[in-house]
C-alpha cells in the first residue's frame, strides 16, 4: 500500500490525555486508527515562538501494524498542517536511533546541539526534501 493510500484509510482521532494536560492547550494527543483499529499514537506541540512551528512530542505505532506507512502517513499529515501554517515540524530522537534514517528518508534534516545525545530533526517547507 502507498503513502497516498494509507493517507485515505487512516484516521485521526483527537483524545484528551490526561498525563499531557500539564503541558498545555497547544498539545494534541491523536489514536491512529486503520479500519476501526486503534494502530498508534501521535503527540504534537506548537513550537513556542516559532509561528505555524508543531514538534512531536510522541509518535508510537504497535509493532505489528509497523513498517506499512502508518507512522510515516501521520509524521507527513503533521508536517502538512505545520507547513500550511508556514512553519516547520521537528522531532527529537537519541543518536543512533534508527528514527534518524527514517526522518532523513523523509526528507528532515538533522541539527545536533553540541554536547547532547539528541538530534533534533527538521522539516521545513522551504527545506529541499519537502514535496
């Protein structure tokens, strides 16, 4: 199944997360769902300071339903929105993390911050990876 495919068939249901209510109102808990079945979850947040900007806070998909394009259908449908809002979507991931390769296939771009085991990957609109 495509990527365009899987945008039609997954859905996207907003939940209240009880654990992420102390990190504000810019924070969107959603269930992934493919044919009524609960598959993952994303966790977004608008980037302070950053107009349009969302980072994912959290981006889970169970082990038998990966690498069929859930996960990225839903990473993409982010930076959709952030983009149309004219600003980036970013994630932190550990270094190493097999996320990196993913993000980079997806066309984000990695910042590392100097002493730090974590790379915060990028995907801007104007960014050459971006379709």
């Amino acid at each position: 199944m495509t990527i365009d495919a899987l945008v039609r068939v997954a859905t996207y249901r907003r939940v209240s997360a009880p654990e992420l209510e102390a990190a504000g109102p810019d924070v969107v808990a959603e269930l992934i769902e493919v044919d009524g079945d609960e598959v993952g979850r994303i966790v977004v947040a608008a980037m302070p300071g950053v107009p349009g900007g969302r980072t994912v806070l959290d981006i889970t998909v169970l082990p038998e339903h990966r690498r069929q394009g859930i996960g990225t259908s839903a990473l993409m449908r982010w930076a959709s929105l952030a983009h149309e809002d004219g600003g980036p979507l970013t994630l932190a991931v550990s270094e190493g993390d097999p996320a990196v390769g993913w993000c980079r296939r997806l066309g984000f771009r990695s910042v590392r911050a100097a002493g730090s085991t974590r790379v915060r990957m990028v995907l801007d609109a104007h960014d050459e990876g971006w379709r």
